[in-house]
C-alpha cells in the first residue's frame, strides 16, 4: 500500500508529468518522421488517419498539458487511452509475429517493442485522473473503428511487409483489439474510482 501511495504522488509531480511530456513529444516527433515515406504516397484525404501511433502519443501529448494546466480534456483523454493502448499492444504484436515468421528482427524492432508497451502502460496509469464519460468513449470508439475501416479496406495500414502477407487476419485481430481497448477505457475511466491529480503539494 505504501509503494502504492508513493507511486501516485510520483505520478502527480509536476516534474514527473513535464518529463513524460518531453519524451511523448519526441517520440511523437519521431513516430511521424517513421511514417513520412508512407504519409509521402498517402492520398490527403487519408492523411490523419495513416500515422497511428504517433497520432495516439500526440492525443496524451495533451492531456499531460492539461494535467499541467490542472485542466481535463474529456474527449482526448478518451482517444488517448483507447489509441495508447490499442496501439502499444498491436506493434508488439506486429514485431513478435515478424520475429515468429521471419525468424528475426532489427534492434529497432525491439526498440518499438519497448517503447509501445511503454505506450500503453502510461495510459492505463493515468486512467484514474481521467474525466471521460460515456459520450467521450463514443466518439472515440467510433473515430479508432473508422480508423480500421480506412487501414484494412482502404488499405492504408501501416507498411509492415508481414502484413500484406497476412492481411485478413491481422486486420480481423485489429478489430477485435479495438473492441478490448473501447473495454478497457471504459473499466479503468469510468468504473474505477477516480482520483483527484493533486498538484498543489509538489
């Protein structure tokens, strides 16, 4: 319980949160440069939805600023934890299936591992200091699932070699992750009792 309490108030430092900040923005800075070559082919109007992970970091960019600002931003902290974690899991999965096919994987592929999984940890963390509702996850499902429908119909996934090799079922997996994700907000920001980020003892 202890190490718990002292997690928490380490979590609501504002230095803590300034720090988390700078590395989401960076690792922002750097997923979009990852997907330049692609955004470079992409038709405009698929444009905001090709860069997904970067786009999920770019989401908890603000709510970090928000925590700053002592403000919440309903609707971002909703894509931010749908889209932090879909996407976290979905690059481990993506690298262990290109390791399990191919029988290896480049040192940036474990580099990927490590800072998706982080992702999605940071999401899940920050979930009790949310202030999403019900309409929030609404919109939020429905813009990560019209995210699927333009990555796997459309065709504008990620360009991952092993996936064009295993389109239907990675893309059918894709959604079902989507669907545990929509799950997971709503358990961890909304069933869960939700803590006040208290900043005023730092």
């Amino acid at each position: 319980m202890n190490n718990l309490i002292k997690l928490n108030f380490l979590m609501t430092r504002k230095e803590t949160i300034a720090l988390l900040l700078i590395i989401n923005v960076l690792g922002t800075i750097y997923g979009y440069y990852w997907y330049g070559y692609q955004l470079e082919e992409t038709p405009a109007i698929f444009l905001i939805f090709v860069p997904d992970s970067p786009t999920a970091s770019l989401f908890f960019c603000f709510v970090l600023v928000g925590f700053l600002l002592k403000k919440n931003w309903p609707l971002i902290e909703a894509l931010a934890i749908i889209t932090l974690v879909k996407y976290g899991i979905w690059a481990v999965v993506m690298n262990l299936l290109t390791l399990f096919v191919t029988g290896e994987l480049h040192w940036t592929g474990y580099m990927l591992m490590i800072s998706h999984l982080a992702m999605a940890i940071e999401g899940i963390m920050y979930a009790p200091y949310y202030r999403f509702k019900w309409i929030h996850i609404v919109i939020a499902a429905v813009w990560t699932l019209h995210n699927d429908v333009i990555d796997y119909l459309f065709l504008m996934y990620p360009h991952y070699t092993i996936i064009g090799n295993y389109l239907p079922e990675i893309g059918y997996f894709t959604f079902w992750l989507s669907i545990a994700c929509i799950g997971i907000a709503y358990y961890c920001g909304i069933r869960n009792p939700r803590k006040q980020l208290n900043q005023s003892k730092n």
